[in-house]
C-alpha cells in the first residue's frame, strides 16, 4: 500500500512540473486550448496504469501517448471539422500579431504527422531520436517530415525568421 501511496505521489509531482509544457505541446498540435486540454487529459489517464514502469523517465512515454492520441482525435473527426475565412479575434499584444497568426494557420495546414514533428522537434526542443521514438516512426521519417514541413512553412509564411521561437506560437 506504502508503494502506492510513492506512485501516486510521483505521478501528481510530474503532473504539477510538466503540465504545462504538455499543455503547451497540445495545442501547438491541435491549433485549440480545449482540445488541447483534453488530449493531456486523456493522455495522462491512460498513463496511469503504466506508471509504475515508467517512473524513473516518464516523459518519453507521455508524449508518445499524447502525440498519438492528437493524430487518433485528427484522424476521427476531420470529417466533421468546417473551416472559417476569419478565425474570431482575441486581444494580443500589437507586436508581432500578424506573423504570429500567419505562422498559427500555417502550422495548422500542416498534416498531423508533420506538425507533431515539428512542434516536437523545434518547440519542445526533443532531438531527432526522441521525436522518432515518441511519434513510433524512424528518424529518417523525422528527417523527411522536418524537411517538407519546414519548406512548407517557408512558403506560406515567406518572412519567416529561419530560426522562429517557441514563444511566437504561444500564447502569454
């Protein structure tokens, strides 16, 4: 029962530090704070009973769980999606404002794969290896991925500083 009680506490220590780096994760995948707050819901539920295993490095393993459930949530209900020529207007800070949606909708017409990569990669700062074992595909498929997805970007958003910080998706 002792061993229980450590588990818990382990587990509602790491979500304390890291949900908001997951969040964060979450919806740079999902382009949405609700959904975004449901996938790392989701994702730590079903982490739970896989805990004791995963304990002493649970961070691969949630986001791998977190990364799959956000393609499993693209892949049910695209169909239903619509899409709006104006998305509905939010206070911003004046800096920046247009790069930052014009980057948001751009990362958005990625496909789901390669926005996991490139949110992982670049935004979570997860090497190439650590993108590969938590999306379960090859390095060399992060590689192409990266690659297509960033010359993607370039196109649709030309102005594009070569090197864009995490904090020009996020919200303050």
């Amino acid at each position: 029962m002792a061993r229980r009680e450590e588990q818990r506490a382990a587990f509602e220590e790491f979500v304390a530090a890291r949900r908001p780096a997951l969040l964060r994760t979450a919806y740079l995948m999902t382009g949405s704070h609700a959904d975004a707050e449901d996938v790392v819901q989701v994702a730590l539920v079903r982490c739970v009973p896989h805990w004791g295993r995963i304990a002493d490095r649970p961070e691969p393993y949630v986001r791998t769980v977190l990364a799959r459930e956000v393609v499993s949530r693209w892949r049910g209900r695209r169909w239903r999606e619509t899409s709006v020529e104006h998305l509905p207007e939010r206070a911003l800070p004046a800096e920046d404002v247009d790069r930052r949606l014009a980057l948001r909708a751009a990362l958005g017409s990625l496909a789901p794969r390669q926005r996991a990569v490139v949110v992982l990669r670049y935004f979570d700062d997860l090497t190439e290896r650590e993108t590969a074992a938590s999306l379960g595909i090859s390095v060399g498929t992060v590689k192409s991925q990266a690659r297509d997805a960033l010359a993607r970007l370039r196109t649709l958003v030309p102005d594009l500083d070569p090197v864009a910080e995490p904090s020009t998706l996020t919200r303050d």
